[in-house]
C-alpha cells in the first residue's frame, strides 16, 4: 500500500512538497504519516485525497489487488454498436493474451512459478476489466428507458 500511496505523490506535479502543500501538510509531516514513523499513520481520507488531488488510482488499484479484485473504469456518455465491437475485438486480444501467457508459462519447465502466476492474473484481471466495460456498455446502448 504504501508504494501506491509514494507512487500517487511523486505523480502529482511537484511531488512531495507541492502534494504536502495541498494537503496543508508539511514535507516531513506527510513523510511521517506515509512511512509510519513517531507513531503517525495516513488516515484513509488523507489516502483518498492524496489520490483525487493526484488524479489516479494507485492507491484503489493497490487496495483492489490486496483483495484479489479489479477497478474497472465503466464506459460514460453515448455509445454505439462500433463502441461494442471495439470492447469484443479488445476482449478477443485480451482472452487471447490470458491463453498465450498460460502457454508460454508452462511451456519451458511444465510448472507455473510465482512470477508467471503473477503474469498471469494480470491477463486475467484485463479479460475482466473489459467483459465489465462491454456489459456496460451494451447497457447503456440497449437499457430500456
């Protein structure tokens, strides 16, 4: 978690002091929080404003993948039936990564190892992603209004 949380910061134009100002924190106050040190902690809100005022994810993706889970960002605004082809070739890719990657990890030695594995999951966590996005947006196509 907390390479998310240093990930978030140093995105943030001007790093650990310009997100240190936003917070109306000092640099070694921040520091102090974000590493645990003299007894401090980063509150979740804290966390949370660190990521919106960053303008990412890293902490929720940390959080999702702490979990065994995925964030998926859901398709906005209008759509169309090219909009769906697009997410089905883009799931097709994705299934097909998820294949190969198995493939190429078993292919050397017979045995997945921790990296593969990790490899792997991240395949996965796409071909989810993407069957979510088409779901949707095939909802906000088709929904009866």
């Amino acid at each position: 978690m907390r390479t998310a949380i240093q990930k978030a910061i140093k995105s943030y134009n001007g790093g650990w002091a310009a997100m240190s100002a936003a917070l109306g924190l000092t640099v070694t106050a921040l520091e102090n929080r974000v590493y645990e040190r003299k007894g401090q902690t980063l509150t979740l809100h804290e966390a949370m404003q660190i990521e919106a005022i960053s303008n990412t994810k890293h902490i929720t993706e940390a959080m999702a993948m702490r979990h065994n889970s995925v964030v998926i960002e859901l398709p906005q605004g209008d759509k169309d039936n090219v909009d769906l082809f697009v997410i089905q070739s883009e799931l097709q890719g994705a299934v097909s990564g998820v294949c190969k990657t198995v493939a190429d990890s078993i292919s050397d030695d017979g045995v997945i190892d921790g990296k593969e594995e990790k490899l792997i999951n991240e395949s996965k966590r796409e071909v989810h992603k993407t069957v979510e996005r088409l779901v949707h947006t095939a909802f906000l196509i088709y929904r009866k209004q």
